[in-house]
C-alpha cells in the first residue's frame, strides 16, 4: 500500500490575504454545516488528524471568549461544529493556542510575556469549553520560530512554558509543534541534546518544498539525518509537515495554488520511511472533491484531490 497523509492543518481563515485568494471570500461565508462538511470531506480521505492552526486571528477569537472579542463569521461556534463533527467521525483534534500576537513576530511572540498570558488565558476557556470532546487530542503552538542549525533557547524555554501550561489543564492532551528551517537544521550532537530538553510529544517538520526553500530531491536526505537524530534523542516523536501547494507568483506575496501531484507523491515518499506520520498543509482550500457542496479554494484543487485519492486507493 502506498504511502499516505496521516493529518492536515486546518484554518477558519488564511492568516495572509494574498496566499488566502482562493479559499478566504468561501471559508468567510461558511455556516455549520459547510465545517462539517469540510471535517467528513478530510475523514473520507483516510486522514486522522487535524491541526486547527489558529484560535484566534488578528485580536478576533474564533470562540466566545474574555481575550478578544469573536470573529466576525456566520458560525457562531466553528471550533464546536468540528470538534462535534469529528467526534462522530473519529478524528484526533489538535487546538492552537495562537495567534495570540501578530502572528507575523513570533520571535516576538515567544519572548512577550503579555502575548503568552492572553494565550494562557484562551487556553483555560477552550479547556472549560471543548476539553469534554473525545475528539479533542491535543495542543498545537503555532509561533514557529526558524530552525538556525538548532533549535533557539528562547523557543525551547517557549515551548516548555506551553507544554506545562497543556500538562497542567489537560495531563491527557498531546503537544505538537511543526518548525520551519528544515532545511538549516544540522543533526549534530548539539541538536540532539536540544531535542531531549523539548518537553513536546510530536515535532512535525515542515519540509518547505512549497516556499521554495527546498528541492523536492533533497528532503530524503534531510529527513533520513532528522530520524537518526530523534532516535538518539528518544523523547519526541518525528513527523513530517509536507506542502501541498505552489504560488502562483511571488513567495509569501501572491495565492496559493495546489501542487502537481507528480511533486506531492514525491513528497510523501520521500519523508515516508523516516517519519512516524505525515501532516500536510493544507487540505481546506488545497483540496476539493467535485461534489463539495462547500467547495473553498483554486478549481485545480478538485485535480489534486482526484490524483490523491486514486493514488491511495489503486496505488498509482
């Protein structure tokens, strides 16, 4: 059996209006039934996780919520339809705690003591509010900083502060992380002593082909020193965050359009032997079935769910 994607990111909204082109004006009008349309839509693909980037964007809240006030949307409760939803399908939710800050300074973010606290404060409501889903899985601290051969000390102290606020409310919850520059990472003694200080159940590496800062070719190689890494490590599990998309033009500064699938399908194989799961970003918005009734994202979308799906299902 081939290779497959074990999970997806997910958004109420696309936090940047340019990359947002093809999904944002659709996902803006969803009600109820449109989320859990999009919650069966990723079960029926044989996903298992979903990773809800962001609880809050640009000081609106996605909940009902003391931090800030809620977001202007038709559904006035998204994160309870999918939890519900995915209840019901047997999914694994992760909830971000972000963006509780300008999600364009997470360097910043990470060191604010103001930003970490309103998170802390989101996180308690979302626990007095959702903690009672099964579905409810884990946590996810979306202020990514960059990997500059090794992990900052700053986002390590980050991500332990996170994870025991996460043990304290929610001891059965899982933590994730999903880093960027992949790339720069070098998998020396150093970064292995790094990662036994992360106090995080799963680190899903971002393998940054879609923003051009990897050559498909080359994500083999690095995934194969990050797996020898992890086990010597032996705390946190290693999973991959592959990219579904390409821009349309610039990088970061025009829309995101789905991938061919010939580069995908090279995507997952090549991370495949080494990760333990494999996370994409993003189904909403990057994928479509043709029969969507709520369809959000480039028509090319419906091509790569299509290519996607026989690929898992026929093995070619």
């Amino acid at each position: 059996m081939n290779a497959k994607i074990n999970g997806t990111f997910f958004e109420f909204r696309h936090h940047n209006t340019a990359e947002g082109k093809y999904w944002n004006p659709a996902l803006e009008g969803f009600q109820a039934d449109d989320w859990r349309r999009k919650i069966r839509e990723i079960s029926q693909t044989g996903m298992e996780y979903i990773v809800i980037m962001a609880t809050a964007l640009y000081d609106r809240c996605y909940f009902n919520s003391s931090v800030f006030p809620f977001a202007d949307m038709p559904c006035k409760d998204p994160i309870e339809e999918v939890l519900d939803e995915a209840d019901k399908c047997g999914l694994k939710v992760f909830l971000g705690n972000g963006f509780y800050g300008d999600w364009t300074k997470a360097g910043q973010n990470i060191r604010s003591r103001e930003v970490i606290d309103r998170s802390f404060r989101a996180m308690d409501e979302l626990t007095a509010l959702y903690a009672h889903h099964p579905s409810f899985y884990g946590w996810y601290f979306p202020d990514e900083t960059c990997i500059i051969l090794n992990f900052s000390k700053d986002f390590v102290k980050y991500v332990n502060l996170c994870s025991a606020r996460c043990h304290e409310l929610t001891p059965e919850k899982k933590t994730l992380i999903a880093p960027y520059g992949t790339n720069l990472a070098l998998a020396n003694s150093r970064f292995i002593h790094t990662l036994e200080e992360l106090d995080v159940d799963f680190i899903a590496y971002q393998d940054e082909v879609g923003v051009k800062k990897t050559k498909v070719d080359r994500t083999k190689r690095i995934f194969e020193k990050l797996r020898i890494a992890h086990d010597k490590a032996g705390r946190s599990e290693l999973w991959a965050d592959i990219e579904l998309f390409d821009f349309e033009g610039m990088v970061y500064k025009s829309a995101l359009i789905p991938a061919p699938f010939e580069r995908v399908k090279k995507q997952i194989e090549n991370v495949a032997p080494y990760a333990d799961k494999i996370l994409c970003y993003q189904y909403p918005g990057i994928m479509n079935p043709s029969v969507s009734q709520s369809f959000a994202g480039h028509p090319d979308s419906v091509r790569l769910y299509d290519d996607y799906i026989s690929y898992i299902r026929n093995g070619d």
